[in-house]
C-alpha cells in the first residue's frame, strides 16, 4: 500500500488569497485519516492538490517517493470522490460500472445497488448516485482514495445507514483513504486518526483523545460540532 507525504504544501491564489497555508501531513500505508473543518477551512483543497486538480504555490506532494507535482492527475492512480459526483447520463448504472467481474460483483453486493442496475443516473437519488459512484471506483482499484464530503448528498435520514456501509467498505479495501467532512460525527465513525482545519490550515492531527481540549482546536469545532471534544460527553 502507497506511502502518502506532503512537505510544507501549500496554494496561493493569483489574487492573494490563501487556500492552503504550508502543511505537512504524513499519510502511512493503508491509514484512514478523517479530516474536518468548516466551509473554506481547506479541506477540499487539499484533496484537490493531492489528486493534482490544483498545483501548489510550494512543498512537495509524494506517493511512495515519487514527486507527484508534475504528474497529471489521471497518472497518479489516486481515485478521488468529489461531492457532486458524476455519472455518464446517457447510461444506465450497470453500463457505468462498464464489466461484470468478481470485483464489480463484490462492490454491488457491499454497496446494495444490485436493483438499481438498469436504471439511469436522473432516475438515482443522490444516495444511489454515491453508491453507485463508490462502486465504480472500486473497480479502479486505486491504492489511494480521496472522498470529499460522502455525507453531502443523503439526507439526513439516511446518513447513519450509509455511515455502516462506508465503514464496511474501508474494511473491505486495500487502501490508504483521506476523507473530509464538516461533520465530527462522521470523522469519529470513519476515521482512524482525525485532523482538524481551519482557516487554510492544519490545526491538530490525533487520535479522539489526542485533539481533545487542544487550543485552537475547540475553536475550529465551534461551528462543526464543538460537544465532539467537550471532556464532559459521553
């Protein structure tokens, strides 16, 4: 399993403003490291930098030593899961999926899409769009994955069920996997180590425990779910 680093990585925008201050974060083989924070904290800019969708103002991004700065995204075999994610319309989920071998089998079978087959993405729901979209990078088998707020289109009511399936997923995989969410709650449930951003950087990275009570870190959770490092909950 891939070795991820990024040394002092950071992305300034033409006009100055900052989506990354220069972070370092060391990403061991097969880790799941949960990172959250609040809208423009730097979450998605740092998958987007990772996945090669920006380019950093300065640091290194390395893939088991290998500098990925100059690599094209599609050469970097990092499989990345953007919000909104994206079918071919024109085709139905089976022929999005494109091959019915024992590993399509196995991703149908753990994301529980095996009705939705003949159908075609507008005839989805955004949770049925996710499966789907989570399957088809399960055939990919990519060593690195990168999701980016997974929640975003559920509703609520469904949140917790596919909580259960995503963690069953991560279980099944051979893979070293990045999420970011807004939310805590689902950092605590899918992560293994936690990360919390704020303001373009990296604030803190640990364990539940570790990050609890932290300077600076209370704050960043203030507005994502700040009971999460409360000493006092249960």
């Amino acid at each position: 399993m891939p070795h991820l680093v990024l040394n002092a990585v950071s992305l300034t925008y033409p006009n100055g403003g900052v989506g990354l201050h220069p972070t370092t974060l060391d990403v061991p083989d097969g880790d799941r490291l949960a990172l959250f924070g609040a809208t423009g904290s730097g979450k998605t800019t740092l998958l987007r930098l990772i996945v090669g969708l920006e380019s950093p103002t300065s640091g290194d991004i390395l893939l088991d030593g290998r500098r990925l700065n100059d690599v094209p995204p599609h050469e970097r075999g990092i499989a990345f899961i953007a919000q909104k994610p994206a079918l071919y319309p024109h085709l139905t989920v089976e022929e999005n999926l494109k091959l019915v071998t024992k590993v399509m089998a196995k991703a149908i079978a753990l994301l529980k899409i095996e009705h939705l087959l003949k159908r075609l993405p507008h005839q989805l729901s955004g949770g049925e769009r996710q499966r789907v979209v989570l399957a088809r990078t399960v055939l990919k088998n990519a060593k690195v994955w990168l999701l980016d707020e997974p929640f975003a289109p559920l509703d609520p009511a469904f949140r917790l069920e596919f909580r259960k399936e995503l963690h069953l997923l991560f279980e099944s995989l051979d893979a070293t996997i990045i999420l970011v969410s807004h939310d805590p709650i689902d950092a605590l449930a899918l992560g293994r180590r936690l990360g919390v951003l704020g303001d373009g950087r990296l604030l803190r990275l640990g364990s539940a425990e570790e990050l609890r009570g932290h300077p600076g870190v209370t704050e960043a959770a203030a507005t994502t779910g700040q009971f999460f490092f409360d000493s006092s909950a249960s």
